[in-house]
C-alpha cells in the first residue's frame, strides 16, 4: 500500500452528473426571447418596483468592493443592475444572456459606455466567456428561470477566478413558489400566514405574461428545494458566506381590519432568498 498521501482532485460536478437532466423548456433555446417584450416593459431602465426597492440594494451591498473590477452578470436580461456596477466603479461588465432581443435592449442602453459588453450565450451552456479571467459574478431573479441550475453555477464558477465573489438572488424557495404557497387569514388569531401545499420536489410551473388578457405567452418557472439550491452552488466550488433573506417593501393601507397581521406577515415570510461568497481555488 503506497504511503503517498491521496492526490486531490478538483471540484468535479459529481453531484450534478447523478441528477436527470431536465427536458428543456419550449422556449430554452432563447431564453425568454419569445416574451422579451413584455419583460422589457415590465422591468424597464430602473427595474420593477421590487428590483428598485429590494433586488437591486441587496445585490451592490452584498458584492462589495467592484472598483477596477472585472464583473459578470449573468442572465443579465436588458441590463438593469449595470448601472449600480458602473457608478461602484467595475472596470468592465460583461452581460451574458440566451434571449437576443434583451440582449439588444441591454446593448441600445449601453450603445456609449465603453466599458460595457453584452453577448448572446446560454447560461446552461458552456462558452468561452467563462474563461477564470473574472473578479466577480452576479446573477438576479434567474435562478429559478434555468432549466439546469447546476450547469448555471458549474458556468459561474468557471468564469470566476479563484477568490473571486458572487451573489445570486432569487424567489425563496421555501414560502415563493407559483401556485403552490398562498397567503391565508386566521380570524381568530387576527393573522395573516403563508400556506405552502408542495414543497419538496422539483417543479416546472408555467407562467403566462399577461394573464387575465388571453393569448399570452408561458415561461416556466424551476422550483427546487432549498437543499437542491444550494447543493449546486456548493458542488461546483461557490462557498456561501453570507445569507439573506429579503422581504417585501411593501405595505397594506394602514388602518384596515387586517392592516396589523399583514404588516407582520410581511415582515416575517421572505419573498427572496440572496446568497453570496467566493469561488474557492481548485485543489
């Protein structure tokens, strides 16, 4: 028997490689191409209400330092958190995003900035974007939008370089899940709880972007467990230091009969789930 201490290998996708892979959504290919309209619209230059008041604070607090930084936003949509990265300073951001005419949207706003770049890849698969050669990584809201989340977090980490950061934020899978958790009303106790009817299998939930209009177009939404969620990261080297869990901003109309419940409800069941850290070194 060799004396000679085990060699190491580095992080392999072990974890991942057991787990079927997901049939791709109708519309995988492109992204959110067929809806991107609509998603532009809703989101805008600034971002929706929650990416304004919520999202996209968390985010530039929880990545830190950017100044003369290499940055990746990944699923980066039109672009809406390139702003807060440029005015912290990033020496580059790179967007990455499958659907082209977000794509288009991001490079129309940014058409000036030299420091900004946009490209039309798939987070799930592997490009040459993902070379080592960036200081940090973000990903919004996206989580929950790709069909294979392990290939999404094997792609980021690839692209860090080693101590590189990264945040990601995403609905909480544990009391935001479409169609399986409901808010409900305790008469008697005078409270507002949060139902959830599934949790603890993995879902793809379609979503239709006008509904109550006719006519509109699905995306489909991932639900997976918490434990799933964080197994990808961490399987490909992406150790979470920090955690956050966001809760709406927003507020009923203050003297209602339920007014009291519901401001404590939303204080205590989080809408989004942020988590951040760095890429470790290979060994």
């Amino acid at each position: 028997m060799s004396d000679r201490p085990p060699k190491r290998r580095p992080f392999q996708r072990k974890w991942a490689a057991k787990k079927k892979r997901p049939v791709l959504a109708k519309n995988a290919g492109k992204g959110w191409d067929p809806v991107a309209a609509w998603y532009d619209q809703l989101v805008g230059k600034k971002g929706s209400d929650y990416h304004r008041h919520v999202v996209l604070p968390a985010a530039i607090e929880m990545i830190g330092n950017v100044r003369g930084a290499r940055v990746l936003d990944l699923c980066c949509g039109q672009g809406v958190f390139v702003p807060l990265l440029l005015d912290a300073g990033a020496k580059e951001v790179v967007g990455v995003d499958a659907s082209p005419r977000l794509i288009d949207s991001a490079t129309e706003r940014f058409t000036d900035e030299p420091r900004v770049r946009m490209l039309v890849a798939d987070a799930c698969l592997d490009g040459d974007w993902a070379d080592g050669s960036f200081d940090a990584a973000v990903s919004l809201m996206a989580v929950h939008d790709v069909p294979d989340l392990p290939a999404m977090c094997h792609n980021m980490a690839a692209a860090l370089r080693p101590g590189g950061r990264f945040v990601a934020i995403f609905m909480h899978p544990c009391f935001r899940i479409p169609r399986q958790t409901h808010w409900g009303w305790d008469e008697g106790r005078k409270l507002q709880y949060r139902r959830v009817d599934r949790y603890g299998v993995d879902l793809e939930i379609p979503i239709v972007t006008h509904p109550g209009k006719g006519g509109g177009s699905e995306t489909i939404f991932y639900h997976r467990p918490l434990g799933e969620v964080l197994t990808a990261f961490g399987a490909e080297g992406l150790a979470i230091s920090e955690t956050r869990e966001l809760m709406s901003h927003r507020r009923s109309q203050a003297g209602g009969a339920r007014s009291k419940g519901e401001h404590r409800a939303a204080r205590e069941f989080p809408m989004f789930l942020a988590i951040a850290g760095t890429r470790l070194s290979p060994t």
